[in-house]
C-alpha cells in the first residue's frame, strides 16, 4: 500500500532527475555556450574550449552529486565540500587568466603561406570580456547544478522520511496485532473450559473449531492482507464456536455477501474480529432475550460492516473507545487513512457498528 506508492515515487524521481540532466546538458549549457563567439574562440584555442566546457560539464555534475549533499551531513563531510568548492574557484580562476591569441585577418604579406598567420595578444578589453563570460558560465552552472542537488537532497530526505514512516506503521500494526489475539484466546479459551465443566455434548465440536481458527490465526497473523472470503469465513468460525456458550434466549444472525466486484480483494487480517467479540461479549444474557446481528457485505469495491446488539452487560470502560476498539481505529487509520468510516453509537441500550472501507483507493 504505501510502501508500493513510495516506490513507485522513488523511481518517479529518478525519472524526472535524468530528464533534468539531460535537458540541462543537451540543450541549456549549449544553449548558453552558442551565446559566446565560441566560433572566433575555436579558430586559433581549440584546447581551451575543449577545457572550459569539459571543465563546466565537470563543475555540474560534481557540485550536484557530491558537494551539495555533503553539506547535510556532518562536519567532516561539509569541510571537505567546501574544499571542492574552493577548488573549483581556483580551476576557474586559472581558466579566466587565459589569454587567448587572435590571427590577423587582413593585409598578410603575400610571402606568408597559408598556415604561418601571424598571431596578436587579446586587449585588455577583450580580455576583461573572456574573464565575464567564464564567470558568468560557472556562475550559472553552479547555481542551476546547487539547486538540482537541493532538490534531489529534500527529495532523498523525504523519501527516507517515509521509509521510517512505513517501518514505524508496520511494527505498530504488530503490536496492536499482538495486543488483540490473546485478548481474543483468552475468551475462546474460557467458552471452552465452560464446556468442559458443563459437560457439552458439542465440546469435542468446539475443540475442532478452536483448532482451525488458531491454524488461522497462526498462519495469518505476520500476513499485511488476506481475502475477503478467508476472513468472512474466519468470522462465521469464531461466530459458530460462540454458540456453543450462549443459551437459547441468545440468536445470532450472521450474513456475508460478496458482489465479486473486487475479484482479488483483500484486507489486513483479524482487523474486524474486535467488534463481533463486543457484540457477543455485551450483547448475551442469561435472563433477557437476545438478538445479535452482524452483517459483512463487499458491494461496488466498498466492504461495509454493521453490527448491532442490545446491552446486557455494562462494559467497565467506555464501549466506544476501549482497548480493542482503539487499536483497530489505529490500524485502520495505518492501513486506510482517509479511505474508511467509523461510526460507533450506543443509544436506546442498543450498541452499532457501522464500518465502511473503500477497498478501490489505497492510503491517502
């Protein structure tokens, strides 16, 4: 979920770096190169030009890939930057003191073959004119490569940001998960031993359906989803061991229906299991009759559960806001963030649940 989206976002920006390089090596240094009369400085300086743009294309990529991202770290990588960088003043420096030659174009002596063209220093106009223009390229280059490397650096930082984000969601989902299922057993456990005292004749039954829901649980508790079906079916078993303890003033009406419009759906395991346990554990009674729904229905992408039962036994801590049900609003909002509805009333001494999660957006 999010770790497939900052992935996918880590080669988003890897894209758009390349087509940053490429854009500014093909076409803006060129572009700002062609500007100079690199034509007049080729004739008679040819090593000179190969020197400079080398030299600017080196500039780029250096203060890019290492200078700027050194800065963030510690000390000793940030002296060393500087170091570059000074450097880098001082190669430029020397490439400004370059005193190009110019050929003399007119009134050559006849005697003079084609190749012996007398030469002449630059004046100090045009020589001050050469000094600009390659301050001026390696000024524009280090600024255009400085804010590349920002970018990348925030874009890095970000990205990493999100990577703890998603390791510190995992390892909270692991322990809401671990602070659930022995809550969980301990109950199953306790219907159990009830049966075993009252002498049930559907305690060897019951035992069966405590095995196949622990292999569930087992299997499926380290998984980040699970079908649908598989955990409807978790569900109706957890629902069938129940029975077995609740007397004849006690009906349970449980109903999965699945549209199939999300063939491959899943959902993290063991996140509904919380608000069938209140429903069974406050919605029974000895004395009072007692009618439990609970109704699981994935229809247009949309998963909606709706559970309601009457309150026959006061729970201690406030219903809409205990342990279990404060951990799965956390692994939900881990899991679905915006994507899911909550809504948890209890009026009339009757208690509902009614959970919709839309299963066609993921984490937002």
């Amino acid at each position: 979920m999010k770790s497939n989206t900052t992935h996918k976002g880590q080669v988003l920006g890897k894209q758009v770096q390349l087509w940053i390089d490429l854009f500014f090596c093909l076409v803006l240094l060129p572009v700002m190169i062609y500007l100079l009369p690199i034509e007049r400085w080729l004739e008679s300086n040819t090593l000179f030009v190969v020197l400079l743009v080398g030299w600017l294309y080196a500039v780029y990529f250096v203060n890019r890939v290492f200078t700027v991202p050194s800065l963030f770290r510690d000390r000793k990588h940030m002296m060393w930057a500087l170091l570059v960088v000074l450097a880098m003043i001082a190669i430029t420096w020397l490439l400004s003191r370059y005193k190009m030659e110019y050929p003399f174009h007119h009134h050559r002596p006849r005697f003079e073959r084609m190749g012996d063209v007398p030469r002449r220093p630059m004046s100090a106009a045009k020589f001050r004119l050469h000094q600009q223009a390659v301050w001026f390229l390696f000024v524009i280059v280090m600024t255009f490569s400085s804010a590349m490397g920002l970018l990348r650096e925030l874009y890095r930082q970000r990205a990493r940001q999100q990577e703890l984000e998603v390791a510190k969601n995992k390892a909270e989902l692991s322990l809401y998960k671990a602070q659930i299922d022995p809550h969980f057993l301990f109950n199953t456990l306790n219907t159990l031993y009830s049966m075993v005292v009252t002498q049930s004749p559907k305690t060897e039954d019951a035992f069966m359906q405590f095995i196949d829901i622990t292999r569930y649980i087992y299997n499926n508790a380290n998984q980040d989803s699970v079908p649908i079906d598989s955990e409807a079916q978790y569900l109706q078993q957890y629902i069938d061991l129940q029975r077995n303890r609740l007397n004849a003033s006690t009906t349970i009406n449980y109903s999965y229906r699945n549209d199939e419009s999300l063939p491959s759906a899943t959902m993290p395991p063991m996140i509904l299991i919380t608000f069938v346990e209140n429903a069974l554990k406050y919605g029974v009674s000895t004395s009072e009759a007692s009618i439990i729904n609970i109704k699981l229905e994935l229809k247009d992408g949309t998963l909606t559960l709706a559970t309601s039962n009457p309150v026959r036994i006061k729970p201690k801590d406030n219903s809409t806001s205990g342990i279990g049900i404060e951990n799965c609003r956390r692994r939900l909002d881990l899991v679905y963030g915006r994507n899911y509805s909550l809504d948890i009333n209890n009026k009339n001494n009757q208690f509902n649940v009614l959970l919709k999660i839309n299963l066609n957006h993921s984490k937002s």
